[in-house]
C-alpha cells in the first residue's frame, strides 16, 4: 500500500506541477505583480497542505485502516478550519491579488485530486505484494 501511494503522490505532483506554473505566469500577466505574489502564495499553500496529507498519511498507513481513515478526516477538517481562518484574516488585503490566489488553489486542488483519482485508477497490482483478502460476501452469522 505504501509503495503505491508513494507512486500515487509522484505522479499527481508531476501533473500539477505544470498547470501551478501555467497559473502563476497567467496570473502575472493578469495581475501584475500583485497577481503574480497571490498566484504564488496560492501554490505554495497547496504545497503545504498536500504535504501535510503526505506525512500524516504516510504515519497512519503504517498503523492501520482505521488510523489512517481518521487521519485523512482529521487533516482534512484541519485544513478547512485553516483556510478559513486565513481566508478570514487577508480577505480585505492589498498585499496580493485575492482572486488569482483563491483561482490558482481551486485549479491547483482540481487537477491534483483529478490526477490522483486517475493514477489510482489505473495502478496496477505489483506482483509479489500481498493484497488484503476482502471476501466476497459476508458469511453467515449466528442470530
């Protein structure tokens, strides 16, 4: 499980990567240099928080299922609660173009969670890795 979510976290980084690029040139052109600032503070806060979901992620699967399920939960309602927050804090700022901040996480987010749907979808079982045995159908209980 873990060698496949490391292929999974690579090939999702590496399509992104582009269009993080694409939306910071785009933005600079749009915004200026204000655009440009806000298209970069939106990458690297999609960096941050996609890494964190790594490490967690990483330190929960060596536990169990259950770990790892809460962890994901709990991440993400860390998340949410601190783009709130910061959202909350720099609404009114003229540091940075809001609205090319908030474009380049939404396009940033899109695509990553897109190509790590797709990678999944499409990764193959290694041979000689143990997959859990999930049966088919529950078998009869005692009533």
């Amino acid at each position: 499980m873990l060698a496949s979510y490391a292929v999974i976290l690579r090939r999702s980084a590496l399509a992104t990567a582009p269009v993080a690029a694409a939306m910071i040139v785009l933005s600079g052109i749009v915004g200026g240099g204000k655009g440009l600032i806000g298209a970069l503070l939106g990458v690297g806060l999609v960096i941050i928080f996609f890494g964190i979901d790594a490490l967690a992620l990483n330190w929960a699967s060596r536990r169990s299922p259950q770990v790892m399920m809460v962890t994901a939960i709990s991440t993400y309602l860390v998340k949410i609660l601190v783009l709130l927050l910061l959202v909350a804090k720099y609404s009114g700022t003229t540091a940075f173009n809001g609205k090319l901040f908030g474009l380049t996480v939404i396009v940033c987010v899109i695509v990553y969670t897109t190509a790590q749907v797709l990678v999944s979808a499409r990764l193959k079982v290694e041979p000689g890795v143990q997959q859990p045995k999930v049966p088919y159908a529950e078998p009869d209980r005692k009533r």
